[in-house]
C-alpha cells in the first residue's frame, strides 16, 4: 500500500497543506489549512471507479496510466507547524 503525507506550511502569506511539492490553495488560518488537510486525507481512503489517468511528472514528460478504483493509499497528515498568532488578531 502506498503511503502519502500532507504537511502544513505557512504559504502566500497564510497557510496551507503540501502533498510532496504540491501546495493547495492557501488559506488564512492555520485551523484551515489543517482541517483542509484531514478533508483531503480522509477522501484518499474512498474507493471510486477505475479509469484512465494522464499526469505529468517532474521533468514534463506526459504519462497514461490505469488507476484502479480500490487501489487507495494510506493518508497522514503532518502539523510540526505553529500559528505565530493568537485567535484575536486574525
């Protein structure tokens, strides 16, 4: 089973949750990016349907692959950040 961690990270000026070298859209709170990630995580472990894939990888090279439907990984998600600001100045 493949293994995938989301850490958070301070990003644009607010935070946000990065999947390897990926960041999501950046959100103002570091609650949000946090709760956004556990969302992205539990979603991982959903089956879906079997279908045809096309991404690009580092290098820009195009890929085609199958991804099988029940082929899911293990999420985890990373918080070895810290919000600098208290609940009020936000």
């Amino acid at each position: 089973m493949t293994h995938i961690r989301y850490e958070i990270v301070q990003h644009n000026g607010g935070w946000a949750y990065k999947l390897g070298d990926v960041f999501s859209e950046t959100h103002p709170t570091h609650q949000g990016a946090l709760d956004a990630a556990r969302e992205a995580a539990a979603r991982q472990s959903l089956s879906g349907e079997t279908r045809p894939i096309l991404y690009q990888d580092s290098a820009g090279r195009w890929h085609e692959e199958t991804a099988q439907g029940t082929d899911r990984p293990e999420a985890e998600v990373e918080d070895d950040a810290s919000d600098p600001l208290p609940p009020r100045t936000r």
